[in-house]
C-alpha cells in the first residue's frame, strides 16, 4: 500500500477524518477519503492508495456507475417524450389497445 504525506507539510503522520458531508461520502465510493494531518492540522481528501484494505471493493463502484447510467439515461428517454407518446408505449409494450 503507498504511503501517504501531508501535500501542506510532506508528513506521513496522516490519519482517515470523519466523512463531512454528502460529497465526502460520496468520494468514500471512488476511494478518495478524507484525511488529517496529525503535525499541521491539514485536512483534505486523498486518495486510499487502492491496496487491499480499500473500503469498497471495485465491482461496487462500478455496479454503483452502471445503475446510475441506466437511471440517466431512462430519465433522458422519458423527459424526451410527450405524456401521451409515453402511453402508447406503455400500451403497445403490454399488449392493450387504444
């Protein structure tokens, strides 16, 4: 596993801070945690170095990558068409009549 350093004082005397806020929970998911440097206080998000004691294994991230594609993308298809367009769809998709 690399070793991380302080980009404010170049000291490997890092430690993992507590999740903030939405987006550092977010990065959490791509392996990019928040750390604090125990010798100048700095605090920041680093990436974890991606060893074997990654918090979330690979498959996860990109499970989490594909269900949000689908999710744009059928939002994209659904707003691209008018209400009544939608229904035919559904109608014709299902087997019912007009």
């Amino acid at each position: 596993m690399a070793v991380l350093v302080c980009p404010n004082c170049r000291s490997t005397n890092l430690r993992r801070s507590h999740a903030r806020n939405f987006r550092e929970r977010f990065l959490k998911i791509f392996n990019r945690m928040a750390y604090r440097c125990r010798d100048c206080g700095w605090r920041g998000i680093r990436s974890s170095g991606g060893g074997v004691s990654s918090r979330v294994p690979k498959k996860a991230s990109y499970l989490f990558a594909v269900v949000f594609l689908v999710v744009i993308i059928a939002l994209i298809i659904v707003f691209n068409f008018k209400s009544d367009e939608i229904g035919d769809i559904v109608r014709s998709l299902l087997g019912g009549s007009k």
